[in-house]
C-alpha cells in the first residue's frame, strides 16, 4: 500500500468519527446520536467499514460486491426504518461524499502532494463506486418506505420529488408503479374551504391515484380548512401524450368517502357566483379528468391553475400554476370545470402586482353591489363572448332582461359591458371578484 493509501488508512478512525459529528452538528435528525448510543456505535462501525472497505478496493481498482451493496443498502433501509426524511437523507449523502473528498485531500497534502499515480486511482475508485454506493443506499431507503407508508403517501412523495428535482423520483417511480415523464403539466386545485377529514381526504385522493396514475400530493393551508391539490400529468406541449382516464369509477368513490360529511351539499348560487352550466364547452387540457373528479366530489367551490415544464423545471412550473390558480375565479363544481393558463389571467396576475390599479378595480365592483346580479351577469356574458342568447339561456333569464342588467352595468360604472373598454375593465373586475382576492 502507498504512502497516500498509508495515510487514509491511519486516519480513518478519525475521520469516521468527524463524520458522525457533523451528521449530529448538521442534521438535526440525526441529534438524537449524541443520546443513543447504540445508534451512534451502528453508524460509526459503517463509517469506518467504509473507508476501510474503500482502502482495500481502491489500489487495484476492485468493485463493491454484493455483499457490500447490500450492507449500504441495509443502512439505507434503517434510516428510513426510522422515519428519515428525504431532505435529511440527501444531506447525509452530501455530507458524507464531501468528508470522503476532505479526506483524500488532507492526506494529499500531509504526503506533500503524495504520489500523483495513487491520488488518480484513488479518485478514479471513488467517483463510479460512490455512485454505485449511493444507489444502494438510496434503493435501500425505498424498499423501508414501501413497507412503511401508505400507496398513497408514497405517491405524495413521489410527486413532491419530481418538484423538487430529487434525484430519488426515479426509484419512487418504480415503487409506485407510475413512469416517469420527460414532460408534466403542474395542476393546482385550489380549495378554500375542503370538507373532508384526514381520513376521507386521503382515500378520496387514493382512489384518484388508482384511477387517473398520475404522481398527486394535497398541501393543507395553514391554519385554516382548506389547501390545494397539487397533480402531475404526464404530457403537455412537448410529449402530446396524456393518459387515459377512467373518470366514472373515480367519482362514485370518492362521493361515497364524502357522503357522510353534514356540510357536503354545493353551495347555492349567489351573486358573483356563475350559473350551473354557464361554462361554453371546450377542448379540455390535460388532467381534466382528475380535477373535473377531485372537484365534484368536494362539492365546494374551487380554482385551478395549470402549466407545463420539463421534468427538470417543475419548481418553477408548480410556482407559475400557484400563481394562476390564485389568480383564477373561483368556481362550483362541474362537468365543464377546467383548468386556467397564463393566457387566460396574465391581465389578472399583472394588476395583483400594482396596488393602485386592484384598488380602482376593486371601485368598480363595488358600483357594480347595487345589482341585480351584475358580477354573475357580466360573468355568464364575457363566458359566452358577449352572445345575448347563449347569456340569457345560460342565466335562465328572458334576453331582455339581460338587456336591462348590462345597461344597468354602464349606467352605474359608466362603462359599455360590449365595448373594448369594458371588456378590458369589468373582465378584470369579474375575475378579480370571482378568485376571493378581495375578500
């Protein structure tokens, strides 16, 4: 053995036990090693193996066995055992490949640089067996998780993963049995006030899953009832591939799982609430079918945004789909919900940026109280593109007296509803209202 071999193998005792002292110092999951011994003992007995075991491989470039990967793998499996949380267990595998690369290089320097033949072997080793190590580890911690969580935790998880760009969607994706895309578009449903407990959330969302195999996740709001669904379909502008649905048998199960809640009936229409049916039918994006479900089955009002990215930029799709989904009207439940995009409230999430102007906005819905029904007139009016009839028949209204509401729309706002300026004013007004901004 070289002298740069020499020096790692004296020191790996030392740098075992720095290891374990900076998962205590670093980790705040991993504190708990300065009270449990035992733990501590297990977890110090792997760091030295390992850098023994690198020591006997490395001069002669050797591989991990089996053996080996399966002893990787059981420490792996015991962290999540234990409840490890994935952000923990990537901090344990950062922390633990930039202590091994210290190591080379302090030895390097003890040895005046050292033979540059053994550092190149010793790196070479390093880079495809850590790798392979790393794997283990990784596919060890999912198979404590298969036995540990529920399906349907498992695909939050999954789902929050490729969110986060973590390299461990690749195995959730195994264990859940849902493929992983090159493309997703990132649904948000957006609830303010969601019925169900706990237990009937997560069965309801189970069901979903089965049906739709897409990665979901719910994030309860804080410190209130509601929150949002969060949905990754597979598809979008660069794949055109979208999965099948089979939206019937999802509905009726989910309904049943909310049957029991005293409070489930929709909520009637009011004013700046549209009509039942008073959205024109379209082409539906992908997903539609899971929210169309999600939502009819909460029987509450509900806003959705939606937008696509790579699987690489899923962060910043799931950010623009928040966004939009804050900025859409919030709507009952129907067979004709559908998802909002950019294009259909860039206007609106431009205004929620300048103060003044959603103040003045907000101005003219105000002049719009005095009624009747303006905000939920204007609203069926702009959904059908300004066509009196299919207004008028969507309202249950005579087209006259949808005549008379817009004129009282201009007489008290002075603005023409069928004008350029009105649309481009009262659409906004309307929206704006719809999404709860003001409230």
């Amino acid at each position: 053995m070289g002298s740069l071999f020499a020096e790692l193998a004296r020191q790996a005792s030392a740098n075992a036990r720095r290891e374990v002292e900076t998962y205590v110092r670093e980790i705040p999951e991993l504190g708990s090693l300065d009270v449990n011994s035992r733990a501590r003992d297990e977890t110090l007995e792997y760091a030295v193996w390992f850098r023994r075991r690198t020591l006997e491989l490395a001069p002669d470039n050797g591989v991990l066995t089996d053996a080996d990967l399966g002893y990787i793998a059981s420490m792996g499996e015991a962290r999540a055992g234990a409840g490890m949380s994935l952000d923990s267990r990537q901090r344990v595998l950062r922390v633990h490949t930039e202590l091994m690369l210290r190591e080379i290089n302090e030895a390097t320097e003890a040895q005046r640089g050292g033979d540059v033949d053994e550092l190149m072997r010793v790196m070479s080793w390093f880079a495809p067996q850590g790798e392979r190590g790393i794997g283990a580890y990784r596919q060890g911690f999912v198979t404590a998780m298969r036995r540990r969580l529920p399906y349907v935790e498992q695909v939050a998880l999954l789902a929050r993963s490729l969110l986060a760009g973590d390299p461990i969607a690749a195995e959730l994706a195994l264990l859940t049995g849902l493929e992983p895309a090159e493309y997703y578009e990132v649904t948000v449903i957006l609830v303010p006030d969601c019925p169900l407990d706990d237990r009937d959330l997560e069965s309801g969302i189970e069901t979903l899953v089965r049906s739709h195999r897409v990665p979901v996740t719910w994030r309860p709001e804080r410190g209130g009832r509601g929150g949002e669904l969060i949905a990754l379909v597979p598809g979008g502008a660069r794949s055109g591939q979208v999965p099948t649905a089979t939206a019937t048998a999802t509905a009726t199960t989910v309904a049943s799982a909310t049957a029991a809640v005293p409070d489930l009936p929709a909520a009637p229409c009011a004013a700046g609430s549209e009509p039942a049916g008073s959205e024109p039918a379209g082409s539906e994006p992908a997903g539609s079918g899971l929210l169309r479900d999600f939502a009819q089955a909460l029987g509450r009002h509900c806003a959705v945004g939606t937008a696509g990215a790579p699987a690489s930029e899923l962060a910043g799709a799931l950010d623009r789909a928040r966004r939009i989904s804050r900025a859409a009207p919030l709507r009952r439940t129907s067979g004709r919900l559908r998802a909002h995009t950019l294009t259909d409230v860039f206007v609106e999430l431009a205004v929620a940026e300048v103060p003044f102007v959603d103040d003045w906005l907000r101005s003219v819905a105000r002049s719009l109280e005095a009624g009747p029904d303006l905000l939920l007139t204007l609203d069926a009016y702009y959904l059908h593109d300004m066509n009196r009839g299919a207004t008028a028949e969507a309202l249950t209204i005579h087209p006259r007296t949808l005549d008379y509401r817009l004129r009282r729309a201009r007489e008290l706002t002075d603005i023409d509803p069928g004008s350029t300026r009105g649309v481009r004013i009262l659409s906004s007004v309307v929206t704006r209202s719809l999404s709860g901004a003001w409230r």
